[in-house]
C-alpha cells in the first residue's frame, strides 16, 4: 500500500480536518486540465511532462505531484503572455 503523501489540516466552515496535500492538488490539477484552453497532448508538450500522464491524472489513475503541477503553472503562465 502506497503512504497518504503529505498531510495538511485545512479549515471547513470552522472545523478543522486533515486532508491528503496530493489528493486536493490532484483535484485542482483535474479541474485546470479541464479548463485548459490547449489540447491535452498541446499542454503536456508545453509543459514538458508526458501526455500519457497527464490523462492519467485526469482520469484518477495517477496523483499530481508538486513538480508536475509547477510544470503546468510555468506552461500556463507562458500561455498568458
């Protein structure tokens, strides 16, 4: 069995609960991919990570790490101009 990653504790309407760091970055990057104004392939070339990883992120079979994450941003942000 994989290990849960990096555990933060994030603030729900005034509770508090401990919550996987991957897991949310994964959330986020699904939602980004999503949005991305490039094909998935485009995207994943701009950003130098493979195009199969990117699906797999997408599809939930793989986590989004920090790297990866920072790799889209840095792409993201060149799209932007």
């Amino acid at each position: 069995m994989n290990p849960p990653g990096p555990l933060v504790v994030a603030e729900t309407r005034g509770r508090y609960h401990i919550v996987n760091m991957h897991h949310r970055l994964t959330q986020a990057t699904r939602e980004v991919l999503r949005h991305a104004p490039l094909s998935l392939r485009a995207l994943a070339e701009d950003a130098e990570v493979s195009h199969a990883l990117l699906a797999y992120i997408q599809s939930g079979k793989r986590a989004a790490t920090p790297e990866v994450v920072e790799r889209l941003a840095m792409a993201l942000e060149r799209l932007a101009g």
